[in-house]
C-alpha cells in the first residue's frame, strides 16, 4: 500500500506559572480545544480517507469557527485570535479542494496506476503543507506572544511532541 503524508500543525497547550484560573489560559485552551478537535478529524480522515470522515473535518471546522467568532480579542490582543481564524478557513479551504480532490483520486483512480494516484496525491500533500507552513508559522508566534504577554508557558501536547510524530498515513 502507497502512504500518503499529511503533517497537522502544532498543538500546543498552556501550563501556568501563577493561578488556576487564568483567563488568559482558558482563553488560549479555548482556541486550542478547538483546534485539536480539526486535528482530530483530520487525523480520522488520513487513516480512512471517505466522504463520511471528509465532511467531519468540514463540519468540524465550520463549528470551530463559529467559536472563534464569538470569541472577542483578548485584553486587546488581536493577532493571536485572527491567526487562528486564518488557520481555521484554511482547513476549512483545504476540505473543499485539496483534500476533496486527494479523496477522489483515492476512490476512482481514474485507470491510474497507483504510483500516478500517489504522486498526485503526494503533489497535493505539498501544496497543503506549502500554504499551511506560514499559517501554523504565525498562529504559533502570535500565540508565544500571548503567553508572554499574559506570563504563561506553553508546552508541546504529549501526542504531538515531534514533527514526525505529527506526521499520519494515508493508505490508497
């Protein structure tokens, strides 16, 4: 079987250096909850690729977002609120397009071989990781930002602590 490549972003979450109950955190874990439940379906989707686990991402995303939405900037801090948004229509972006077009290219071949239906499909894989880098890039420097701002750690989450480990196979 042919592994195709999807690498999800960081997930990061906060430990606190002060309080329990730091609103600045829980507004971070807020953002974070939310993009780990995109991670989730994303994952779903890499290890069975199908209409039924590419709508949950979609349906996923649009439900983040609406969170995000009704989120108000944090003591003024705008960038890290809409970096997330900006992460969050790119998932969104990627189930309509890239994602939708890996997954029939999965199920129909089109009388490909499947070294044609993989290399489309690893093509497609880079364009994803191309457009999501600096995305990820900013989300993650906004939300330093804010950590620092509002005298909070941020620690990788114990499932994503490597790139590689990040990294999940599709099988065609």
């Amino acid at each position: 079987m042919k592994k195709i490549t999807f690498i999800l972003c960081l997930f990061l979450s906060a430990t606190f250096s002060f309080a329990s109950d730091n609103p600045a955190i829980d507004y971070n874990d807020k953002i974070i909850i939310e993009q780990n439940k995109i991670g989730t379906s994303i994952k779903a989707f890499s290890q069975n690729p199908n209409d039924f686990t590419l709508d949950n991402i979609h349906q996923q995303v649009k439900k983040s977002l609406v969170i995000l939405d009704e989120m108000q900037p944090f003591n003024g801090n705008k960038k890290f609120l809409k970096s997330a948004k900006n992460l969050f229509k790119f998932y969104l972006s990627i189930t309509q397009n890239e994602y939708k077009e890996m997954l029939d290219l999965i199920i129909n071949k089109n009388n490909e071989s499947s070294e044609v239906v993989n290399n489309k499909i690893t093509i497609l894989g880079d364009k994803i990781s191309k457009k999501e880098d600096p995305l990820d890039d900013k989300f993650q420097t906004a939300q330093i930002a804010f950590a620092k701002e509002n005298n909070f750690t941020l620690t990788p989450n114990q499932e994503e602590k490597t790139k590689e480990e990040r990294t999940q196979k599709l099988r065609n």
